[in-house]
C-alpha cells in the first residue's frame, strides 16, 4: 500500500502541475472567470492531496485497514473531486453538458473529508 500511495501521489501531483499549466494557458482564452476559478480548485485539491498521499506513504505503514481506507479515501476523493471538475468545466467551455457529473463532486468531496476524518481518528487513537 506504501509503494502504491507514493506512485499515485506522484502522479496525481506531476498531473496537477500539467492541468494546472493546462488551465493557466490554453484553456485561459476560453474559459470565463468562475470557470477558471473552479477548475484551479481542482488542481489545488488534487495536489494538496496528492502531497499529502506522499506524507503519510513516508510516514505510516499503511498496513493497518483505517490506514489504507484513509488512502482509498484520499485517491477515490481526488478522483472524483478534481476530474469531475476538470470535466464539467471543459465541457461547459465547449458547449456539452455532463449534469450527471453535478452529484459526483460533493461525492469526491465527502471521501476528502471521510480520509481526514480518518487521519483525525488516526492520531487521536495513537494517543488513547
């Protein structure tokens, strides 16, 4: 589970800086203001979480269930977060609209809040 947090932290923050890029110039010229500013939501989520997938890969086993559920948490929330809003923003900007994505961003958001939530737990359980 280590290896695999790492390898996904890694990739979801090298992607972060390319969709960042991404948004910041090519899609800059076709994107309105709220769109922009939703879409680098995603992109600071998703590297929030993905530096944050390298930390705990670096300082936990990640061996016990709660650790690795916090870490399905963690990818599945960004998952479903970050690209959902990638996707209806760049779709909106082209003229498609994806309403069934609408449900799928508040769902990638609670995994967010559920994998701290877990982290939370984790700490105060170490603790007792």
């Amino acid at each position: 589970m280590v290896l695999i947090a790492q390898i996904l932290g890694a990739l979801f923050g090298l992607l972060a800086i390319v969709f960042g890029a991404f948004g910041a110039h090519a899609l800059k010229k076709s994107l309105d203001r709220d769109q922009l500013r939703s879409f680098e939501t995603g992109v600071k989520y998703q590297m929030y979480h993905a530096i944050l997938l390298l930390i705990l890969s670096f300082n936990l086993n990640l061996d016990t269930s709660m650790e690795q559920y916090m870490v399905y948490c963690f990818v599945f929330g960004i998952l479903l977060f970050s690209f959902s809003i990638y996707a209806l923003v760049i779709g909106k900007s082209k003229g498609i609209k994806m309403k069934f994505l609408g449900p799928v961003t508040p769902l990638g958001g609670i995994l967010l809040v559920m994998g701290w939530g877990l982290l939370l737990y984790s700490f105060i359980n170490s603790f007792i």
